[in-house]
C-alpha cells in the first residue's frame, strides 16, 4: 500500500458526539449563549478535530511549497517566472508578508522547494524537496506524470506527519509560483465542476485581454487533457501544480494526525479541493483563512458548502490568509479554556 492510501485510509470522521458537550462549555461561560458568533463555533471544530474537550494549542507551523509551471509561457502571468526563486529567497530572509504576519501569530514558516526552475544553491534554511524544475505546459499536455503527481502528494503527507509528531498542534499552507493562479482555475473547473470563466481570475493583476488569453489557456488544457481527467489524482497530474500537490497531501496527512489546517487561499483551496475529493473526511479538519479576491473563490466556498473565517481582499497567497487565520482559532481555543464559568466567577445565569 502507498503512502498515500495508507494514509487516507488513517483519516477518521469526527465524533460528532462530542459537539453537544463543546456547545454546553461554551454556553457555561460568563456570557450570553452564543455571543461570541462565530468564534464559538471555531472553537467547537477544533475541538472535533482533535477529538477532546480539553483542546490545547501549540506549536503553530506554515509550510510555503514553491514550484514553477510551465504554462507560464503561455503569458497568463504579469510577473516573469524567475519571481519565484527571488520570493523564495525572500522568504528565507523573512522578508516576506507571510514571515511577518507569521511572527505576529507565533508560527513558524518553512520553504519547500517543490518543483522550482532554478537550482537554489546554498538557499539556506530551504527544506529541498524538489520532484521537477516545474510543470509542463498544462496547455500542450499534462503536467507531470501519475508518479510525480504521487510523490508530490507524499511529499506534503509526510510534512506534516513529521510537524504533527514534533506537537504541532495547528498546520497552515502556504505556496509561492508564478502563474499558479492557472492550474488552480483548471482544478476546480474540473472538480468542482464548473465553467472556467466562472473560476479565472486576474491572478497577479493582468489586463481585460489577458484575462480572456488565460481562460482560452485553461479551456485549452481541460480538451488536451480531458482524457486524462478520470479521477482526483489524474487530475492533479493533468492539469494541476506540484505545490497544489503538495498542499492536498500537506492536508490529508494532518488529518491522519487529527491536526487542524488553517488553509489559505485561492490556490491552497484547489489543493484543498483535490483532498476533499480524495477524502471527504478531511472536510471537518479544515478552517478556510479568507475569501480571495480572486474571481472563482466564491464559486468554491458555493458548491463545498463551507465559509471561509475572513473576507479582506486579499490575493496574495504565501499563507498570509493562513497566519491570520492561526490568530482567530487560538483566541477560539483560549476563550474555550480561560474564560470564567457561571459557577465559578459567581455569576447569576439568565433568568427562565
């Protein structure tokens, strides 16, 4: 058995009858019932997830996957592909907006190189885990064959299999490539499914004409491919990225570990998207960080059923949304913990 299915098959369901006893908690609280929103009911997941009544937050850890694709010569991009080993350099540096808001949450950031087009010599404190210097063009053929598309996956499982086992008790992704906005549009026109222009945005801010370039680009992939678009998996391999690879095991493996996932945006989501399919099961161990600006978000959060925690506009990626979300969900578990009972703090509950 792989890696892969030993691992979906590890992935449990959440005991669902521990939600009442988490829900009577937080009513007992020195507070109107319910009064806290939304908050209350990450505190109520988390606790799901990790399958106590007693949650505890600990080591917070961010993984950024950087790859390149190929379909970038296509020119759906307003940025040159040699961004991503500069944005990768910067991260290293922590001079990134994801190291900043990540300090700010208390969380660790590490840099996978996934499948990035440069070599990255002495790139120090880069976790080196490379399966190709980046895709295919999507738009010409596949991505990357089954195999690659598998290691890629392992490569994200066995992440945060190790993060879980050194206590991580909140995992994040995050991701850095250049056109990456691309396949993302084309896995969830795929998977979700839907038409592509309902899931193509403007990425790192292209014009009108190219706008309408990049979804002929993505239809284009979607018939060259579409025999190959059989299963979750193929699909990845098809038209998919290696950091989006990444990303679905980097969530498939944290569940198998009863780990909850702040997952980040538009491109984290299509990875998340990819698990799902994968495993239904993960679904209650993910705490999407924010609706993206990007166009076709929404169209996610639509036909998963699911709402996202912020809506700033953000589009950036990295695991910005991410690190913000970390900060929501530990206020959710401290409140859940430290906040005075009725009983305890003297005082009188609602009358009737």
């Amino acid at each position: 058995m792989s890696l892969l299915d030993k691992t979906i098959a590890e992935i449990l369901p959440v005991d669902r009858g521990l939600e009442a006893e988490s829900r009577a908690h937080l009513d007992n609280l020195t507070k109107p019932a319910g009064s806290l929103g939304y908050l209350e009911e990450l505190a109520v997941r988390y606790c799901l997830a990790t399958n106590t009544l007693k949650p505890r937050m600990g080591k917070k850890v961010i993984f950024t996957f950087a790859g390149d694709h190929g379909v970038a010569a296509e020119g759906v991009s307003a940025y040159p592909k040699e961004v991503t080993p500069q944005m990768v350099r910067n991260m290293l540096a922590e001079g990134a907006a994801v190291n900043v808001l990540a300090r700010h949450a208390g969380a660790e950031v590490r840099v996978v190189d996934i499948g990035v087009d440069d070599p990255l010599k002495d790139a120090q404190g880069l976790l080196a885990k490379k399966i190709r210097p980046g895709t295919a063009n999507i738009a010409e053929g596949p991505a990357m064959t089954l195999e690659e598309a598998r290691n890629a996956v392992e490569v994200g499982i066995e992440l945060s299999q190790e993060a879980a086992a050194e206590g991580a008790a909140l995992i994040g992704t995050g991701e850095m490539g250049i056109a990456n906005t691309t396949p993302s549009s084309a896995i969830f026109a795929a998977l979700l499914p839907c038409e592509v222009r309902d899931v193509t945005g403007r990425g790192t801010g292209i014009d009108d004409d190219t706008l309408t370039h990049k979804v002929a680009v993505i239809e284009q992939a979607l018939a060259v491919n579409k025999d190959r678009l059989t299963d979750p998996l193929n699909t990845l391999a098809a038209v998919g990225g290696l950091e989006i690879a990444a990303i679905c095991g980097l969530i498939l493996g944290a569940a198998s570990r009863r780990v909850p996932v702040a997952v980040d945006g538009f491109i984290s989501s299509a990875g998340a998207l990819v698990a799902c399919r994968m495993c239904p099961l993960v679904q209650d161990y993910l705490f999407y960080s924010h609706l993206s600006a990007e166009a076709g978000h929404a169209k996610f959060f639509e036909r998963l059923n699911v709402h996202p925690l912020l809506d700033f506009r953000m589009r950036l990626g990295e695991g910005t949304g991410a690190a913000l979300a970390m900060l929501l969900i530990e206020a959710a578990v401290r409140i859940y913990n430290e906040m005075a009972t009725f009983d305890s703090a003297g005082v009188s509950k609602k009358e009737g």
